[in-house]
C-alpha cells in the first residue's frame, strides 16, 4: 500500500480547503482530532480488556 507523500497531501489540503472553506476548516480538523482520540481511547480500553481477561485464564488454567 503507498504511503501519501507531500505532493498528496497538498492537494487533500487544498480540496478540502474548497470543499470546507476557510472558516470551517479548523471546525472540520478539531472534530476529526477528537474522534481520533476518542477512537484510541476505545481501543486501548478493548485491549486492556482482552489483556485482562488472558491473565485471568492463564491463571485459572496455570
């Protein structure tokens, strides 16, 4: 799969400037970043969980 490059993101950047306008641009960035952490937050939770749970079964079964 390529990585984006910078020529890539210049354009991602500049269509979305266009599509969003520069108003609602730093609206647009501030909501992604937020359910960028909340998705983190989720899966670090779920693989907390599954952690915990393995510990539990090594130890009921060890």
């Amino acid at each position: 799969m390529p990585s984006l490059g910078f020529p890539e993101l210049v354009i991602i950047l500049v269509m979305a400037l266009i599509i969003f306008g520069p108003g609602k641009l730093p609206d647009v960035g501030r909501s992604v970043g937020k359910a960028l952490r909340e998705f983190k937050t989720a899966k670090d939770s779920v693989v907390s969980d599954i952690k915990e749970d393995n510990k539990e079964n090594v130890n009921i079964t060890g």
